[in-house]
C-alpha cells in the first residue's frame, strides 16, 4: 500500500510539472496558472480602455479592474481569462485578474555631450528584446542595491541615421547588491514621418552590455492604427520596477 501511495505521489508530480512546462511560450504567454498572463498595449478611447496583442486582436475587459484607469497608451501584464464575448467589435471578451503595468516611454531626447552624464552608460544583460505593440519591448538583467532608481531611455543619438537608437541605463551608482531585472517598452511612433509611414523601416538597437556593445537588427513596419502616446519623457525606475 505504501509502494502504491508513493506511485501515485510521484506519478502526480510529474504530471503536474508536464502541465506547467508545456504552457511555457516565450512569446506571449507566459504561464497558465488559473488563467492566463499575456503583454497587451493598453488603449485608451474615449472613456474606455481595451487590451490589444502584438497580433492586432483586440480583448474587451468584461468587468471593471477596480482602481484602474488607463490615462494613455501603454503596455501592461495582464493576468485573465476569457469569457462570453457579446461584442461586435473586439475579438475576444475577458476577465481580468490582474493587471502590472509596463513601464513606458517615448523616445528621449538627444543631449548630445550631455548624453553620458544624464543618461548613463551602465552595462545591462539583454534577456528579451523584440518589436510588438508599436513599442520596443525590452526585459534587461542588471546589479540593483535598492538605494536608487535606475533610469532608461533611448536615444537616437545620430541625427544621420535616426534608425539607429541607443539604449541607455544609468544606475546612479546603486550599490551591486543583487541581480535583478527590470522591463520597459517604448513608443515607436515618433519614428513614423509622411515618407516611412506604412513602409518597412530596418532599425538598429546598440546596448552597451557587459559583454560590450551588442546590436540588435530589427524590421519594423509601422501600425497604421498607432497613436501618438502621451508618455512622460523622463520617467525613473522604481525599486518595484525590477524583479
């Protein structure tokens, strides 16, 4: 009898760790577990707000989030599960458990010299790096000692070449305590001009790693449904914004 309990004990162990491995997808969701967890862009209109994949299909929330209301495009983690859709205009219906948001940016502002100084030029580990949303979506390893905000941004520092952004991090010299990761997206859409609209744009993304400078080719067609986001230009990290 005991042989027999310590089969099954075993047998649902590994069934259990069958299940959650083969949920993995590195693309987009990122576990089930009561639901799903997938990044969206959160859009804003009018009074209201739905969800949209980087496919182009559109999740309608079908209840409130209490405490939560969108002011601007951005991306988030959203934790659901989809339920009855009754609307004519969205692809799915859901309900939604949960939502992180994505700390999101416009493209900075180059400051030439000053670039170094206020911008940074501290080493990152590039995890995951991919265009999706209209926004470049960035999840970044680096040291963290709790003691200051690190900063982000990306800058088109070659006014010759405005396709080739720079990532930039600046840890203010927060102490090498522990590794840490930290994730940010940002706004494409001031690369779009009335000559690129709707064309193939090939960028470059230049990261200075530990590892030295690294560059990441990317092709890029701009949505034709993307906004002007009204993202703060100079947003910080916060201590909640590395895990």
């Amino acid at each position: 009898m005991k042989k027999l309990s310590a089969f099954i004990l075993v047998t649902v162990i590994l069934l259990s760790c069958f299940c959650m491995t083969s949920c993995l997808d590195d693309d987009h969701i990122v576990w089930k577990v009561r639901g799903y967890q997938s990044i969206f862009t959160v859009k804003v209109e009018n009074d209201g707000y739905y969800f949209q994949n980087d496919e182009g299909k559109t999740f309608l929330p079908i209840t409130p989030v209490h405490g939560y209301s969108p002011s601007r495009n951005h991306r988030a983690f959203v934790t659901y599960t989809l339920g009855p859709n009754e609307s004519e205009v969205s692809d799915y219906a859901m309900y939604v458990h949960r939502i992180d948001s994505i700390l999101s940016k416009k493209i900075a502002e180059n400051l030439h010299e000053k670039n170094d100084t206020i911008y940074g030029q501290d080493p990152v580990k590039i995890e995951k790096i991919w265009i999706g949303g209209g926004f470049l979506n960035i999840k970044f390893g680096t040291y963290w000692g709790g003691k200051e905000a690190h900063f982000v941004n990306l800058l088109q520092e070659d006014e010759g070449d405005p396709f080739t952004l720079t990532f930039r991090h600046n840890s203010y010299n927060d102490p090498d305590y522990k590794w840490a990761y930290g994730w940010v997206a940002f706004d494409l859409s001031g690369l779009e001009t009335e000559k690129t609209e709707n064309e193939t744009l090939k960028i470059t993304v230049k990261v200075n790693t530990y590892q030295g400078i690294k560059e990441f080719p990317f092709e890029y067609k701009p949505e034709e449904d993307t906004d002007e986001s009204e993202l703060e230009g100079e947003e910080e990290i916060s201590s909640m914004s590395l895990f």
